[in-house]
C-alpha cells in the first residue's frame, strides 16, 4: 500500500493541475493576465505599508489593502467578463474613496480597468464602463471628503482617455491581424498557383514523352524483324524521349524539395525550345512546318512558357487524332514585349492508311489545362476544328498580335 501512495498523491496532483487548468481557460485567462494581477497586488501591499501614515483623516488600514488586491483580483476576468471586471474596479474605487482613504497604489486598478476594457470589450462596453467609472471616483470622493477634489476632477478625465486609447490600440491589432491574414491568403494562393503551374508542366511534359514513346515504340515493333536499322533509331527516340522527361522530372522535384529554402523557380520550357520539340515530332512521322516572325527570344517568361506548352500539347493531340503522315503548320508572331500570337494547325493526315500504333483516346485534360495556361498568363485561345479542308486547329493570343 505505502508503494502506491506515491502514485496515488500525484494523479491527485496532476488531477487538481488539469482542473484549475480547465477552469482558466473556462475564463479565458491567460497566464499574462495572472502576472499582471500578481504586480498589481505587490504593488499594493508593499506601496500602501510603505506608504502608511497615522496624520491622514483615514489611514490606509487592512480593508484599504484587501479593496486593492478585490480590484487587482478582477483585471484577471478581462477577456471573458470585461463587464465583471468594470463594475468591480468601479465598487471597489467609489468604496476606497468613499471610505476617505488616501490616494494610494489601490486606486491603480481604475486606470488598469479602463485601459483593458477599451483593448478586449466592445466600444460600447469601454465607453460605457468609462461613465461608470467617473461617476465611481466623484459620488466616492464626495462622499468621502465633502467635496470634489483632484481626484474627482481628473477621474472622468483618465477614465476616457484610457478606455479610448485602448480602443484605438485594438482597432490598430486589428487591422495588423487582418493584414497578416492576408498576407497569408496571398502567400497560400501564390503557393497554389505555383504547384498548379508545376502539375501543368508535369502533365504537357510525361503527356508529350508518352505520345513520341508510344509511336516510337510501335513503329519499332513494325520494323524490327523487316527493317531492324530503321527500328534502332525508333528505339533511339525512345531513349531521347524518356531521358529529356526524366530531367524535366528531376528539375520539378528539385524546385518542390527546395521549395523553402527559396530556390530559384523559372519556366521549364520556352519558345526558344520548340525547334527541339518539332525534330522529335518529325522524328515520329509528322511533317512540321515552323513560320517564326519577330523576336521569339524577347516575349516575357509567362507568355513564352505557355506558348510553348500550347505547341507541345497540339503537337500531342495530332500524334493521338490525326490520320497517317500529317501536316502541321506552326506559325508564331512575335511583338515584345508583351505581344505575341501562335497557331498550330494540321491537315488531319490521309485517312486510308493504317498507323503502327493506335493510342488510346484522351482525356481531354491536355486541352483544359492548355486553355487554363494561355488564360493564367492574360492571354486567349481558340481551339476547334478547321473551318474547311479537315484537320484541326489552335491559335492562342496575348496583347493584339494576331497569327501569320
């Protein structure tokens, strides 16, 4: 029995702890609050012995100290009871006062009070609780002494000017609070933004390598047994396109890894890539056609970026849809800065011919998230099927360029 007392004395401990744990945070009390009240009742104690003496018409006494340490009590409830703690600090200075004590350290939670209503209760409640507080401090000093006094005549004065600083001071934390949050809300979206544009990137990236993989990948098993110089560079491409989407791969994942160290995060891909993207496309058996007019170079980073992705996912979507052996036409009319225009079209390829491979049918989601880019960089796209001749076509614009 005796071993288990140990155990039993502190879960009774422990027990009390988390009660009155519970009741303060019940009241809203911080533990700022309790050192607040611990100063301001040593500050009595010690101010009203030290300050005592016997010439006064009413010397400080115990009931002098025990009203100080009431009010000091009270400052404790300003968050839950601004009301309670007003109309405590008011009893207890209209009864110091009223009593005929002199001025003294206990007249230190007057002041308090009206600081702290103005900062934690409404406008109406500070202000009101000032009122009452002046009308306190002179019935108290009239009673006390006959007559209005220092006291008195600067009561209300305090009394405002407090609770209408503390009001002031909590309209300014506001405001820094709400500028803070929306900072945040800024900072989250700007985040959001930018895993956006990364899964956009990932998906125009593994989306282009697939459509050359899986071509590639079918005209090698076409041409292996017949044609096995032809399949090994087939299989060459293979290994171009899945080697350049691994490094894209790694450099995404870099970015995120190093995400808050403050990496540098540039576009993946830029105009000045697309000479690269149409030999892989040629390489696949499309005939492409590339009508560069301006300086490509010189358009901003967001436009070039989704410039380039608008021509690889076309490029995509042809290799998918199209018939045998198409012909795209890509035009891009550059006007820097902030001008640009791009249109990608294709005959639709001859229908009477057999592809070496037939690719599953898309999702759609290349051309939404194509869509979502060129308007994410305040740009506008165009896409459908050609009005006459068959085939398909894509023009995005920025600014007031218009395609050749």
């Amino acid at each position: 029995m005796n071993r288990r007392a140990p155990v039993s004395i502190n879960s009774t401990i422990g027990q009390v702890n988390v009660r009155w744990s519970n009741r303060f945070r019940a009241l809203e009390v911080h533990w700022s609050d309790l050192a607040l009240v611990l100063v301001v009742i040593i500050l009595v104690i010690v101010g009203s012995i030290s300050g005592h003496t016997d010439s006064a018409d009413q010397p400080i006494d115990g009931l002098a100290i025990a009203l100080g340490i009431i009010g000091a009590l009270s400052l404790a409830v300003s968050r839950r009871f601004p009301q309670v703690m007003i109309g405590v600090a008011a009893t207890v200075i209209f009864a110091y006062l009223a009593r005929g004590y002199p001025g003294g350290p206990a007249l230190l939670v007057g002041p308090l009070s009206m600081a702290l209503a103005g900062y934690r209760a409404s406008r109406t409640v500070a202000l009101v609780g000032a009122t009452i507080m002046s009308a306190a401090v002179i019935t108290g000093q009239w009673i006390g002494e006959g007559h209005l006094g220092t006291i008195a005549i600067a009561g209300p004065a305090w009394a405002f000017t407090l609770a209408l600083a503390g009001i002031l001071l909590s309209a300014r934390t506001e405001r820094a609070a709400a500028q803070r949050e929306r900072d945040e809300m800024r900072r989250r979206q700007a985040m959001t933004d930018e895993r956006l544009n990364i899964a956009r990137d990932l998906h125009d990236s593994v989306a282009h390598a697939l459509a050359t993989i899986n071509v590639q990948a079918g005209v090698a098993a076409h041409l292996l047994d017949r044609q096995p110089h032809q399949a090994k560079a087939a299989l060459e491409a293979i290994r171009q396109a899945s080697s350049e989407v691994l490094d894209e791969l790694g450099t995404m994942l870099e970015t995120l890894r190093d995400h808050d160290q403050g990496a540098p995060r540039s576009p993946t891909a830029t105009l000045g890539q697309v000479p690269g993207l149409i030999e892989r496309a040629r390489a696949d058996g499309l005939t492409v056609n590339y009508h560069p007019e301006g300086d490509v170079d010189a358009v901003s980073s967001s436009m070039s970026t989704a410039a380039f992705r608008v021509i690889q996912e076309s490029l995509n979507n042809v290799r998918r849809h199209a018939g045998t052996a198409p012909v795209v036409e890509i035009s891009v009319v550059a006007d820097p800065p902030h001008r640009l225009a791009v249109s990608v079209s294709d005959d639709g390829g001859r229908p009477d011919g057999t592809k070496a491979v037939a690719p599953e049918p898309g999702t759609g989601l290349g051309i939404i998230g194509m869509t979502e880019r060129v308007e994410s960089s305040r740009g506008t796209i165009e896409v459908g099927p050609k009005s006459s001749g068959g085939g398909y076509r894509v023009i995005a614009r920025w600014g007031q360029g218009t395609p050749a």
